[in-house]
C-alpha cells in the first residue's frame, strides 16, 4: 500500500478501523510523516474549511500516528490546534480531548512545556482542552520525563496568581486540583483548601475528600498509581488506541447498538460534555456509573 493509499483510507470515516492502512503507515514512517503534518497543518491553517459533518477522520489518524513517531513537528500544530474555538475542537475531536489530547502532546513535545503551559494559561481555551494540558505534565512525570518536584512547582503557579480566580473556572481549577492529587500534592494542600474555601472548585468532578483519600494513601502508592495508568503513558501503538472506538461499524455490532443519526460527533460515538461513553471502555474522565456525580478516576476506578 503507498503513501497516497494509505491517505485515501484514512481521510473519512469508513465504519471500520483502517488496520491495514495504519500498519503500512508505521511501516512507511519517513515517507508519510510529511503527509500527516501537512494535514495538521492544514487544520491549524484554515480551520475554517473542516466542517464536522464531513466525517473526516485523517486529523485524528494522523495524531495518534505522530505521536507514536515522536514527531516533535507535531508539537507546535497541536499547541495551535487546541487553541481553535471551542466547539469547533469538540466537533473534530470529541472524546479524544479528554482521553487522548495529553498523550499525543506528551509524546511530541520532546520534553518542551512552553506550548503546553501556553493552552493552560489561555483564558479564551476551551476549559476541556486547558485540563487535558494540565493532564499533559502528569503524563510526563508517570512516563518519566519530568520530574514530580517540577510539575508540582508549576501547578503550585497556577494556584498562586497565573489562574484567574473566578467561579467560572471551576471546571479549570478540578483539573487543576485532581492532576495535583495525581502527583501527591503535599506542597499544594494549603492552596486546594483555599480553591474549595473560595468556591473555585467543580466538586462534581472531584471533592476535597478525594484529594484527602489520595493523600492518604502516600506518596510512594500515589505515584506508583501514575506510573501504571494505561491513561497516563505515551503513546506506543496507534492500532491500540484507536481500534476500539465506537465509532467503527465491528465494534458497534459487537454491542449490537444502533447509530445514532445526528451530529459529527455522535454519529462517531462521541457524547457532549462532559464525556459519557457508551462503547465498552468507561474513560478515567467519565462520570462514574455507580452514580456518584464524580469523575470514574476519582471514584470506583481506585
């Protein structure tokens, strides 16, 4: 299969997973990374002319490719991709905002925060894409790339003035407090009583008991929890990623679920925010579906 097969079996959806073309990219590596930064950068550029309910698929291949390359390229385009409006970031994205986007900007960035902490501290980034950032640096410490000490410092930034304290960061700053909590936050416990003191905090997504139970556990279990999320690891494999999604026809009969006819992003198996899958994987982000109203990572997940 050659690079311009491999381009025209990625490009829309096809209601399977293009395994094949997947594979014949990895094995063309240099010959098709041109191609796949050329549509990053096509998105970045003008996007404008990516309408959701065109079904195109190639932006998402095309992430999950680079970062398994280590593409630092990559790096910039997604920086300026997340940084699109909102919901236009949604309709293209979906569910990979919140499962995936710190993973591929962990695995591309070559150990650089500069465009990591610039979607962060945007205050006109979509609160979703400014958390998966933040996810983004606890990736790294769990993969080894930066140090906890680091990371904590920088958070400890954020709490201190770089956040605008307002309550409609609230789901900013449970980001912000739940990937402190992922580090052992000893240093930043006086600052996250104060978040939840001033009202900042979406308790629905994590509360200051969840914060306490992590820190109880100690910092040895803590991050040794980190290191072994499956969620929190570069990415290796874009088959493995990307196989199971809803999205593709075999795995939708496998649940024997109907499609659902109605926007780009559910018609591929992507919910509204925030994010309730309906495929067979419950995401670290999901509401827990015991019920509880807290994000399944801060509940029965533990």
């Amino acid at each position: 299969m050659d690079v311009a097969e491999i381009l025209s079996r990625i490009d829309r959806i096809s209601g399977r997973f293009e395994r094949e073309a997947v594979e014949a990219a990895v094995a063309q590596r240099e010959e098709i990374t041109p191609a796949l930064l050329r549509i990053l950068e096509d998105l970045a550029d003008n996007p404008d002319e990516f309408d959701p309910a065109d079904d195109r698929m190639a932006h998402l291949y095309a992430s999950f490719l680079l970062a398994q390359f280590r593409e630092a390229r990559a790096y910039p385009l997604m920086v300026r991709i997340a940084q699109l409006p909102g919901e236009l970031v949604d309709s293209l994205f979906g569910d990979f905002v919140t499962e995936n986007l710190s993973q591929v900007l962990a695995s591309v960035c070559d150990g650089d925060l500069a465009g990591i902490q610039s979607i962060i501290e945007n205050e006109d980034v979509d609160e979703w894409v400014r958390g998966a950032a933040m996810g983004t640096l606890t990736t790294m410490v769990g993969a080894g790339l930066k140090s906890r000490e680091e990371i904590v410092e920088y958070f400890a930034t954020l709490f201190r003035g770089k956040l605008v304290r307002e309550t409609r960061n609230e789901v900013v700053w449970a980001q912000l407090v739940a990937n402190s909590s992922d580090l052992y936050p000893e240093e930043l416990l006086d600052d996250i009583r104060q978040a939840y003191a001033e009202g900042l905090v979406d308790e629905s997504s994590i509360g200051l008991r969840d914060v306490q139970r992590d820190f109880a556990k100690g910092k040895e279990a803590v991050l040794a929890q980190l290191a072994a999320d499956p969620h929190g690891q570069l990415v290796t494999d874009t088959v493995k990623e990307m196989h199971w999604w809803h999205s593709f026809e075999e795995n939708q009969k496998k649940l024997e679920e109907p499609r659902r006819p109605s926007s780009f992003a559910f018609d591929h198996g992507w919910g509204e925010k925030p994010i309730r899958r309906e495929g067979p994987k419950i995401g670290r982000n999901d509401p827990c579906p015991c019920g509880s109203g807290k994000k399944y990572k801060k509940c029965c997940l533990q």
